[in-house]
C-alpha cells in the first residue's frame, strides 16, 4: 500500500496529513485557507507534511482525497452566486414548502407547464416556448440553473429536455434535481438541486486549487473528495454533484476520530473556524440521517452523517443581540489578531479609534474582498455595491474609512452575503490570544479590539467589561457556554426529536445555568447536564474549550493525537459507496414499471421485473462505484415489497417495491 495525502480545507486552517494503512498517521502539518487563491493554502499545507517526511518523495503518494467545510459553511453563511430555478409543472404554492422561498431569495423562479404523473405518464408537454421566453429575460443575470419537474423521478425526461435547451442557449451549469435524490417531496428535491447548483463553482474552484498544487508538487495520482456520508468519489463526480459534499468537513471528522481513538460509542464535536459540527457514533459507526442532512435549518435530500451544525467557531463574529447580550456567531468574520499578521495599519488603526475617547458603530472592524468577479457579472451589483468593492480592490480598509457618513451599510453587507467581501473583528480565537491559549498570530491587535470592546456601552453607562482581559474571559466562556448548549441540544434532537428552542426558554435557561462555571445561587436548584458518553474534541480550537465543557458537562473527554487534523485523517480513512435506489410501480393491473434507471420500462409479470429491477441497480451501483475511484467492489442488496391483502383474495395486492444496491470499495490506486 501506498502512501497517501489527506488534506482539509476548512474556513481558517488547511490541514495535511501522510497516511498509512498500516501504521496510521505518519506526518501532520497545518497552513492558514487562503480564500482569494486556495491553491496557496493547499501548497502551504501539502508542502509543509511533505517537507517532514525526508524520507517520502511525490511519486511515492499514491492518492490525495480532501474533505471540506466549504460547502456547509457556503450555506450557513448564506453565500453563493445568483441561480435560477426552473419549476415544471409545479404551482407557486411550491415555493412555500421547505424553505424554498428563502432559500430564493431575490433570484428568478421559472414556472412553466409540463411534468408527470405518480405512475410516470406525462401529464402535458413541456412548455418550451414559455422556457425560452424566460431564458431572454434572465440573461446574464445568473451563473447557474436548478431544474425540478413534477414527479420527475418516475419519469425525467421533462427534466432532461430543459436542460438541453437551457445548455444550447446558455452554456450555464445546470443541475437536474432527479439525479440527485430518488425520493418524493418536489420542494426538498428543488431545495437539493438550488443548493447544489449554487455549491458547483465553489467546489470547482476548490478542486481546479488541489489539481494546480498536484502538479506544482508532482502528485500525479488520483484526487478524491470526501461525501456527506464520510465516503469517498472522485473529483470528476463531486464536480458533478457538489451538494453530496455538504457536511464532508464533519464527516471527515468523524471518521478521522474513530479511526484515532476506536471508541465505539462516542460524542464528536469539532469546532473549526466557522461551525461547530457535533455528531454520535453507535457501535463504532456514524450515525447516518437518512431523512437528509439538515444545515442552517434547510433540510435537503443528502443522506449525509446526522450532524448538529451551529454557526459556532474559533473565527465566529463577537456582537451584541436585540437584548443587549454577548453572542457569538453565526457569522464568520477574520480574527483581528490575524489580519493585523498582513497588515501593520490594523494595529495603528485600532490604536487611533481607542484614543479618540468615544466609541463610533464601526470601531473594531474592517473589511476585505475576498474574490475576484468576472467581468460578466458585475452588472448584478448595485452602484454602491460597486463602488464598496473597487474600493476594496486596493486592500483591506477599516469600516469607518470605507462607509464614512455617505456609504450606507446594507449594500456592505449585501457584498458580505454573496461571499465577495469578509469582515474582520473580534472573535473566540483573539480572546484565546490575550488568555494565552493560542500565540500564532498579533497578540496586540486582539488586545486593542478588547479594549474598544471593553469600553463600549451595551446599556446607558453600562459597559461591555472591565478592560480588555476581562473581555476576554467573558468572550470565552461565553464560547463554553455556547458550545455545551450546542451538545445538549443536538444529543435532545438526536434521541428524542426535540431542540432546546422547542422549551420555550425554560430548558434553554436551565441548560445555561449547568454550564455556568458559577452557579447563581439565588435558584433554589443547582441544575446539572452529563453526557453518557464519552466527549472526543476535535479541531485547531479544541484544545482551548473542550476540557473545560467535559468538566462542566460532568464528562469523560478524550481528545485524540491528531486532534487538531482529525478532518485531514478522515479523508484517507474512509472507503468509496455507491448507491443504486430503483422503485418498482403498477400503473395498472397488467403492467409493472421500473423507475430511476433512465428511461422507464414497463413489464407484465412481477417476478421478472422485480429480478430485472435487481440486475439494473447492481449494475448501475457497481457503476457509479468504478466513477467514483473504487475498486475491489462488493455490492450490498436491499429491498423493500408493499402488498395490500384483500379480503376477497387469498394473492396480495402488489403496491410498490423499492431496490437498493450498494457498492463499497477502497480507492483504485492503480
């Protein structure tokens, strides 16, 4: 076996590792996510494993698969460009369901006739002339395109023929929502298909990064990605279905720290620079939400690791909510201490406003662009949109310089939702720098931004802290508290179905004041959680949390060697799964019909079709297998048979039948 190339781009960090089946981790090395040119990252990352490992040369890595945060947190940060969804034979009502109207938001829902039946049949023709008439009014107006028909896992073919014409004249990515989910629920299918159609130029920029740093290095072996699932496809195939990467960070984690610590029954949490993803493993496996991954509240059709993903991370925005309190997150934002490593007028900047005596909204912050737009689409932005962006083009530069008293706010923010700009502030990990937890970065930026903080009123003559450490102290153990709820609550959700946000307050009070590192001793109960099993703390910032939430959750924690890289081991640790679901239906009393293997077919005795239904998904999942970069494949068969009895018949009624097949490899080396 050869050696092989773990690699985790996450929101701050870009994690490596050298692996070994044999022997495990061999090498580990960290380099900061550079997201204007991820490739310098990715380079950093891979360069500095390779350099301490004297004794490894590029010919001898045999693959390099990488797992990703990027797609979760695209999501939980609302980013991404403008897309359309085309709606075939679906009425407005549609957009209603399952968040898909905010999910929208500002860009274009196409409406148009056509669409099936539950039995396949068409029920009328696809509108084409209404198509193309809206494909004139959108123009240049959107990057991609998303496409749901009416019953369309029973039968495509309306799906198909849209994207033909949306190909021929536009050129555009497209994602038809049939090819990613077999199951009912048109909504959650057009949910799936907007997400994954808005995650493809996110997850190509990614993957065209790892191929340049391939061979600038002279890796020349095959790249792998890691699914939802914690199982590996290749590049080709990720690009293809990028949604599938949703949850691929926590997945990654998952994997990595069962592989470290080999407990069979155990809480994950990994906190990286956006999200805190915490997940359970039962029996030594992850447990796996076959009802769809749920992220930022939006759940899609992506069988994925049950993971409980909060906008909670050592890069999280420090603000003050509606009531006056601390709160981290959700948002990410650019650690000040960090952006004060590239840039020396952060620290003077920040010098300038804490002399000036009095506080102004934008104290403490800055803003950066954070890529490039293609000509193509600029005409989307605003003026003011524009100007904010040209302006940022010549660097980063503090709110108060960049919106002074005639720029407007939202149109900032605006750029901040599409993933064009970032802000920096304040966040957990600066507070760890002036606590002494972590030194890699400016310690003096942190502590001025402390000290502005510290001297902000959150009520009249009322301020935030005492001075700038006490801050501190209070941002981090707010990240405690914060994180313990985090566990409580997806563990509630796990077994019971139920969040802390379903108790109306009471439990979420309760649940705070366990954590509480002094209990207010004016209840006349001293609350108090424990987890029932044991805590593994993953991720750069674990180390600076995790024992001390173990110790006020009355905990076990375990935290793994590779802690810090458990994503990047997780990423070489897994295997390939591919999956084949067929649904076998009876139009009428004569016919059978197979579904979701392209074109339907119909049949007139059930046993045949059934064992035919068989043959087709063991081959279509032995296929996808191959695609996906597995070899020495094994296929795994499931099946489900609906029959109604009768009264007046001693043979059952036949309803419905659905056929699994799964194919699991390890990755074809060569």
């Amino acid at each position: 076996m050869g050696i092989l190339l773990g690699i985790d781009t996450g929101g701050t960090f870009t994690d490596a590792v050298l692996f070994d089946e044999e022997k495990g981790v061999l090498h580990a090395a960290k380099s900061l996510t550079t997201k204007h040119d991820l490739s310098i990252g990715l380079n950093g990352a891979a360069q500095a494993v390779l350099n301490e490992a004297v004794d490894i040369k590029p010919e001898d890595v045999k693959l390099v698969s990488i797992s990703t945060t990027l797609a979760t947190n695209a999501i939980v940060e609302d980013h991404g460009n403008p897309v359309a969804l085309l709606l075939i034979g679906q009425p407005p009502a549609t957009l209603e369901r399952a968040g898909l109207k905010t999910v929208m938001g500002s860009d274009p829902v196409i409406f148009i006739e056509g669409g099936h039946t539950a039995s396949g049949d068409e029920k009328c023709p696809l509108d084409v002339a209404a198509l193309e008439e809206a494909l004139d009014k959108i123009k240049g107006k959107v990057s991609a395109f998303a496409i749901a028909g009416y019953f369309a896992t029973r039968n495509p073919a309306h799906e198909i023929q849209a994207r033909e014409i949306i190909r021929e004249k536009t050129g555009l990515p497209i994602t038809c929502a049939h090819e990613l989910s077999s199951n009912l629920d048109a909504p959650r299918r057009a949910l799936t298909a907007v997400l994954n159609a808005r995650l493809i130029p996110l997850l190509q920029h990614l993957i065209e990064a790892v191929q340049d740093f391939q061979q600038d290095i002279g890796l020349e072996c095959p790249l792998m990605v890691v699914k939802g699932d914690g199982s590996l496809i290749s590049a080709d195939t990720a690009l293809s279905r990028p949604v599938e990467t949703i949850l691929s960070g926590p997945a990654a984690s998952v994997v990595g720290a069962q592989h470290q610590v080999g407990q069979k029954d155990m809480v994950v949490s990994d906190m990286g620079g956006t999200t805190t993803d915490i997940a359970l493993l039962k029996d030594g496996l992850p447990v796996l939400n076959k009802n769809g991954a749920v992220v930022a509240g939006h759940r899609t059709m992506v069988e994925a690791v049950e993971v409980h993903t909060v906008g909670l991370g050592g890069d999280s925005e420090i603000r003050l909510d509606d009531e006056k309190n601390l709160v981290a997150g959700p948002r990410r934002v650019v650690p000040i201490s960090l952006l004060a490593c590239d840039y020396d007028f952060v620290v003077s900047t920040l010098k300038e406003q804490l002399e000036r005596g009095w506080r102004k909204t934008y104290d403490g912050k800055f803003a950066i662009k954070l890529r490039d737009l293609p000509e193509d689409q600029r005409e989307s932005l605003s003026r003011t949109e524009e100007f904010i962006y040209d302006k940022l083009s010549e660097g980063p530069m503090s709110l108060e310089k960049l919106l002074g008293r005639q720029v407007p706010d939202p149109p900032l923010r605006r750029l901040v939702d599409r993933g064009l700009v970032i802000i920096s502030a304040f966040t957990p990990s600066d507070a760890s720098h002036l606590k002494g937890l972590h030194d890699s970065w400016n310690k003096e930026a942190a502590e001025l931004a402390a000290a502005i903080w510290a001297d902000t009123e959150k009520r009249p003559d009322q301020m935030v802290a005492e001075d700038a450490l006490d801050f501190a102290d209070k941002v981090w153990d707010l990240t405690v508290i914060q994180t313990g709820e985090a566990l409580i609550d997806s563990i509630l959700d796990s077994r019971i179905g139920l969040t802390v946000a379903a108790g109306q307050g009471l439990a979420k009070q309760l649940i705070r004041e366990s954590m509480k590192a002094e209990k207010d001793r004016l209840l006349p109960m001293i609350p108090s959680m424990a987890l029932a099993e044991p805590l593994v703390g993953i991720g750069a910032p674990a180390r600076s949390y995790y024992g001390e939430v173990a110790k006020r959750l009355s905990t076990e924690y375990i935290e793994p060697e590779f802690a810090h890289v458990s994503n990047a081991v997780g990423a070489v640790a897994g295997g390939v799964a591919q999956r084949a679901e067929l649904t076998v239906t009876a139009p009428d009393d004569m016919r059978f019909r197979i579904h979701g293997a392209g074109e339907q077919e119909d049949s007139f005795d059930l046993e045949e079709t059934l064992e035919k239904t068989r043959q087709l998904a063991r081959t279509i999942a032995h296929e996808r297998a191959v695609n996906a970069g597995a070899g020495d494949i094994e296929i795994r068969m499931e099946e489900e048979i609906r029959q109604a009895n009768t009264g007046g018949s001693d043979k059952p009624i036949f309803i419905e039948a659905k056929i699994t097949a799964t194919a699991i490899g390890r990755p074809n080396l060569g």
